[in-house]
C-alpha cells in the first residue's frame, strides 16, 4: 500500500514531462506509456467515468459546454477529445456547427466515432489521429479550443498551449477541464482517500485493470494547481484568464482569450 501514497512535496513547475504519475520517466517514454493507458481503458472509459464520479463529470463538461456558447457555424477543436464527450454535446446544443475531434489514441477515436453513429452524427464531425503538442490544424483556424481532462497527460503541457495558441484565431477561446486542487478542507481528506484507496480498486474490479486507475490519481495529483496553470496560460500569451473551481476544486475550468 505504501508505494500508493502521494509523495509529500509537489515537484516542481514544468517538470510534469519527467514523471509518468508517481513514477520518474525518460520524457520521450512519457506518451507510449500514457497511450497504453488508453489503449486499456478505451473499452470501459464512458462506463469508469460514471462509476468513479457518480456521474457528476456530465455536469462538468455540461459546464464547459455552456461556457464555450455553441452557436451556429462555430468551429471547435475538441483537443484529446476521446470517446468524443464534448464534441457530442456541443453539436448537441449547436447541430449546424462543426466539431474536430483530435486525439492521440485511436482506440479512444474508434469508441467516439463508433458513437456519434449511432447517434446519427455523421456530419459537422471530424475524427484524427494527432498529438495536442503538435496539432494537424492550420494557424488561426478555429473559433474555440477545448481539452477535458487531456492536458494531464501530455508529456509538455507548456507547448500543448501554445499549440491551442497557434490554431485559435484571434478573439478565439481556449478552455482546460481538468482535475485540480480540491478547496474546501473537509473535502480534500475524503477525496485524497477515494482516490487512492477506492479509485484503482474500483478500476481493477470493472476494467480489470488497476495500474491505469492508480497512474489516473497520480497524475492528478502532479497536475499545477489552479493558479499554477493560469499562470502558464497567461504565460502563452492568452488574455483575461480565469478559472471556475467545479465541486470544491475537485475540477476546474480555466479559460483565456486569443488575443
Ligand atoms: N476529453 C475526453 C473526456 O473528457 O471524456 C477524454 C479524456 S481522457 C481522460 C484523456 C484523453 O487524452 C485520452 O483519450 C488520451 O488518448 C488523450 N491524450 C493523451 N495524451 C494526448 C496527447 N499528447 N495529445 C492528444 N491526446 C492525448
């Protein structure tokens, strides 16, 4: 049990490229290990994801949706878009927009794609294979930006932003869900416990896969904290920053404009 346990001091700024959860990685070994991570959980994700947050992730994402304002003809990249949950609920609110979808994983595309069809969306949609450091999308070519819990496990969180930078237009939005630092005292005892003792349990006993949910606490835990990350945003040259602590700072929402 004791190698479970967070490390008593947060590493420092910048560093997350070198660590893969708890675990000190050679930083060009970082994607193929987060990559099989995904290739594991691809099948059970929607299902996990329920399960561990008792459905309060809908909520969130609802959030996020609401805050990046669907509206006819708007273009989004849904950056580590997986099995497509923002996408779907954005063209949910706005049918006439147009969604591109990049992620990493194709197995994590493949239950996505295979989704949206069975929802009858065909079109308005597109699906790729791509890595949020480096997007196969033109400078300055869509309307707003989005990553839900993807920015954690790029290998450099740093040049994932500058890359939603470079493919934003100007007077674009970009916008990060992602786990963050819990505010309210009482919660974070009860949640820092949920995490590392019932989460991996939880995955091994309906995934059958226990490593992938321990590497999903770690990974929080190495993630900044909410004004560590506003700071990187700004730091890539985004305007009026902020963010919107979800459930006691359980997630947050951060967002910024391309200026
Ligand atoms: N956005 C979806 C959601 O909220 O349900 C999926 C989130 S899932 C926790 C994280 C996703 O990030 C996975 O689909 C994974 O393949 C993707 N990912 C990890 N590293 C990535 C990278 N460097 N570039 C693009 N996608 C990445």
């Amino acid at each position: 049990m004791a190698e479970n346990l967070p490390p008593d001091t947060d590493p420092p700024a910048a560093s997350e490229a070198h660590w893969f959860g708890f675990r000190p990685v050679d930083p060009e070994g970082k994607a193929p290990l987060v990559r099989q991570v995904f290739d594991n959980v691809a099948p059970s994700y929607d299902l996990m994801n329920d399960l561990m947050s008792a459905g309060v992730h809908r909520l969130w994402k609802s959030t996020l949706v609401d805050l990046v304002a669907p509206r006819p003809g708007m273009v989004l990249l849904d950056v580590a878009g997986g099995t497509g949950d923002v996408a779907l609920r954005f063209l949910e609110r706005a049918p006439s927009a147009f969604v591109h979808v990049v992620d990493i994983n194709e197995q994590m595309i493949r239950v996505g794609r295979d989704r949206a069809i069975d929802r009858g969306v065909l079109e308005n949609v597109d699906w790729a294979v791509g890595d949020a450091e480096r997007l196969p999308v033109a400078n300055r070519s869509v309307d707003a930006y989005t990553i839900a819990f993807g920015l954690r496990n790029v290998t450099r969180i740093d040049a994932a932003i500058a890359e939603a930078h470079r493919v934003l237009r100007p007077g674009g939005r970009f916008f990060v869900l992602e786990f963050s630092r819990v505010v309210v005292p009482l919660l974070a005892g009860i949640y820092e416990r949920y995490s590392f003792s019932v989460l991996p349990r939880l995955g091994q006993l309906v995934a059958g896969d226990r490593q992938s949910y321990q590497y999903l606490v770690e990974s929080i835990r190495r993630f900044p904290d909410q004004e560590a990350l506003a700071g990187r945003i700004r730091a890539a040259g985004f305007g009026q920053v902020r963010y919107r602590n979800l459930t006691g700072g359980i997630a947050a929402i951060h967002s910024g404009w391309r200026l």
